[in-house]
C-alpha cells in the first residue's frame, strides 16, 4: 500500500503516526478531483483520448457513405460496374394536325364609364353680346337660344346726282342685326363664359353643354385591333357589383376625344377620365343604366364565331391576319414554308380558310433561321434554328 501523506486536524503534515487517518484525510481533500484515483482506466483518458477518436471514426464512416450514393446513386439494384445513361433527348420539332374546331372571336377588355365630353358652345356670329338668355346651369334642348349677338353692318353710301348735274354722296345708317345663339345639344349649361356687351368673333367658344349622358371607354392594343377589323356595333358591359351586363349601343373604335375646348364637365372625374393616346374602344351606356362616371368595367366584344372550321395552334401560324405560313415537313424532313390563308381567332386557336387540308401535319411552333437573334431568358442573344 502507498504511504499517504498524514494530515492533522489543522491540515499540517503528522508525521506517521497516525497512517489511517492521515489517508482518510488525503481522500477527503481530494474527493473533487475524479480520474486521479479510480480502479480500472482513469476517467480522464476516456475524455481525452477515447471520445475524440470514436467522433473521428464516426465522421468517417458518414463521409464514406456520402462518397458511395454521390458517384454510385442510391438504387440498390444497380449493377457494380454499370454507369447510368441519360436520357435521350429529342430533335425533332412536334407536329400538330389540322383540325376541325369552333373558334369565337371574342375580345374581352377592362374599361371605364366616363361621362361624356361636354359640347361645346361657339358663336355664330361677329358683333356685341346684346343679352343672355340662359343662366348657367340651366337645362336646354337642342336648338334652344342661349345668347343674342348685335351685328353691325356697315353699308355703302348712295350716290345722286344734284340739279346742276354734281354728284351728291349720301351716307347710310349700318344695317343692325340680332343673331341667336342656340345650343348644339341638349342637356345642362355648364358654362357661359361671356357678358353682356362682350365683343365676340365668328367661332368663339362662349360656354358649353354637358349632355349628361354616360360611356364605357377601354384601351385596346395592337393585337385586339387587328381581332376587331370588323367589329360590331355593340358590346356586353359588365360593372362588378352593379346591374346585370347590358348591351353598349354605339361602338366605335379609335382615338379617344378630344376634351371640349371650354369649360370641363363637373360630372367628371379628372383622374378617371377617357385614356390617353392609343386606340380605344367606346359605346354609349343607356339612359337609365345605374352606373356612374368612374366605376370599372368589362366590356366584350363580339367579333363573330366559325363553327366546325379548320383550326391551327396560334404558335403553328405565322401572321394572324388574313394571310399567313405554316411549316410542313418535305419528303427529306426538311421543313417547307407554305402559304395558308386565315379568318377568326381567339387567341388560342386560329381558323384556316386554305392552304392546308383536314389531318395534315405542320410544326406546332414556327421555325426560327439560324441567324434570327433571340432574346433567352437570362437576357442574353441566344440563336434558332430549324428542327429536323
């Protein structure tokens, strides 16, 4: 047994004299300190050296593993030795048939309701506002007087002979005429923007009529005017949360109006008015509708319907309008440009009226030649070419 150092009760060394309880208190005041004395491998070589090389191991074990599914795949029925083909990638550009089918052109914008642009009021007349006989804000009817004007026409003097044969030029008093004003369309005098005695001149604006009548306007582009050549004269509207759709009278397609050049209608909303610039569909909202200037609306046009009609992908066509070419492939696979001619779309679809017959196969999409630039998805010039 190893001497162990003696200890009294005030923790200084005894001598030997006592060796049992000098070797208790050595264990006593050593008792917080483990792996210092213990049977067997002392705790502090297990923390140090066995747990870090179990970690190590395990590490290593996990790596391998990776090592074998990254390079061999995790199919356990694959044979060693055998590497994964891809698979193989088609060349060839599709074909699509020609059809039957039903295409009805209906081209389904979003508008606005607007009120509709005041009417101006212009003189008729050179000379002197004499009276008015209509206060702003009043309602008129077409034809009705608004203002009289005093003309004043000067006339050329007489000429007579005296009785000694002299001539005698007599002046003539100007001819004065009052010329009436009327309204060119009924509804409220928004403006009256001259006075009495106001010096006016042929085609001056002096106020404007507000017919108080109500339009849906929607912008159309470029591919819904050329679906439009032969529109109709009416339009489904549809307001969300309002009346039941309704029949828009009066369609016209063009350039939106122009404002009146007096006065702005009070019944419209400036930030809501007709679009700028561009072509734009308008029809003419029936009296009594319950809408109001401002509010969304859907307006669909119905531009006509081909039923049971050779029918072509729009990608297959290209042009969309009366004339067109499709791709069909030659005896040699290589693809021929032919002439077809075309009638309705709907944007997905588009009718065939020759060119092609029934069950013939084109490309679905047209071919791009090989030095046409195409803008790729990143951004950059990528280029086509014909499929084969």
């Amino acid at each position: 047994m190893p001497a162990y150092p003696q200890v009294n009760r005030r923790g200084r060394h005894a001598g030997r004299k006592s060796p049992r309880r000098g070797r208790d208190h050595y264990l006593a005041a050593n008792r917080q300190r483990p792996g210092l004395i213990r049977k067997g491998v002392p705790v502090t070589t297990v923390r140090t050296l066995v747990f870090p090389v179990l970690r190590l191991l395990i590490w290593a074990v996990i790596a391998v593993a990776l090592v074998v599914l990254a390079f061999r795949g995790g199919g356990g029925d694959q044979v060693d030795g055998d590497v994964a083909q891809p698979a193989p990638v088609s060349l060839e550009s599709p074909q699509v048939p020609v059809a039957l089918g039903t295409v009805q052109n209906t081209v389904t914008v979003t508008g606005t309701v607007v009120a509709d642009t005041a009417v101006p009021v212009k003189s008729t007349a050179a000379g002197t506002v004499r009276k008015l006989l209509v206060a702003q804000g009043a309602a008129v009817s077409a034809g009705q007087g608004l203002l009289q004007v005093t003309v004043t026409t000067e006339r050329d003097p007489v000429t007579t002979t005296d009785p000694d044969g002299n001539p005698v030029v007599t002046p003539r008093d100007p001819l004065i005429t009052t010329v009436t004003v009327a309204a060119p369309a009924g509804g409220t005098l928004t403006a009256l923007d001259v006075l009495v005695d106001q010096v006016v001149a042929v085609g001056d604006a002096v106020g404007s009529v507000s017919p108080g009548t109500l339009s849906v306007t929607a912008p159309l582009t470029q591919a819904d005017q050329f679906r439009l050549l032969s529109a109709p004269s009416t339009a489904d509207v549809t307001v969300q949360g309002g009346p039941a759709p309704f029949a828009c009278t009066g369609l016209t397609l063009g350039a939106p109006p122009a404002a009146a050049g007096t006065g702005t209608d009070p019944a419209a909303d400036p930030g809501m008015g007709t679009a700028t610039g561009g072509t734009t569909a308008r029809c003419a909202v029936p009296p009594g509708t319950p809408v109001f200037s401002g509010m969304a609306a859907s307006v669909a046009v119905q531009a006509g319907t081909a039923t049971d009609v050779l029918t072509l992908p729009i990608t297959a066509v290209q042009g969309s309008v009366r004339a067109g070419n499709v791709w069909v492939l030659g005896e040699d696979g290589t693809p021929v440009e032919t002439p077809v001619t075309l009638g309705l779309t709907d944007g997905q679809l588009i009718e065939v009226t020759g060119g092609v017959t029934e069950g013939q196969s084109v490309l679905e999409f047209v071919p791009v030649a090989d030095d046409t630039p195409v803008q790729g998805d990143t951004g950059g010039m990528v280029y086509g070419g014909f499929g084969g």
